[in-house]
C-alpha cells in the first residue's frame, strides 16, 4: 500500500482516522508503516449545530496504525465550500 501514496507527495490530501477525526493538508513524507507528515495542515471539526470549524496545526505527523482513508482533495472544488454553514454530525471511531 505505502508505494501507492507516492502520487499523493505535494499534493493535498485528506485523511480520516480510525478515531474519527478529519485531517486536511500537503503530504510531504510516510514510510513504510504510513505514518504520514503533512505540512500547512488542519483539522476539520464537524458539529451538527455550529458547523465545520478548521483547527490550523502547521506541521502534523499522523501514526500509520490511525489512518483508515487517504484521499486527494480537489483543492478548486474545495475552496469554493462555504465550510461554517455546512452542518455534519461528527464520525464515530471505528470499532473491530
């Protein structure tokens, strides 16, 4: 799995981990266990009642043994949601 990432390195990525918790930033580096070093990168807290907050954490390592989704993030399409009115319920941790 880990040589499938390369393509993700400079780009934009958002990542969900196994607690739940919503990860937004550039993929600098991982290695072979996927831990993960994101750089310019912040949480999204999503609320049913406040909307999406965005916590700014800069440069962040994530444990590979956390990570359950990577994905690219279309930063056009991103850029254009008007996140404090967009009202979610929060995910819940995955449970074996």
């Amino acid at each position: 799995m880990a040589s499938g990432l390369d393509i993700f390195v400079n780009h934009t990525v958002s990542i969900i981990t196994t607690d739940g918790r919503n990860f937004i930033g550039t993929l600098k580096g991982f290695d072979q266990t996927i831990n993960l070093i994101l750089d310019e990168s912040h949480e999204r807290v999503y609320s049913s009642t406040t909307g999406i907050e965005q916590v700014m954490l800069g440069l962040h390592i994530i444990r590979g043994d956390n990570v359950a989704i990577i994905g690219l993030i279309d930063e056009e399409i991103d850029n254009r949601l008007n996140l404090p009115s967009i009202k979610a319920e929060p995910l819940n941790a995955i449970v074996h």
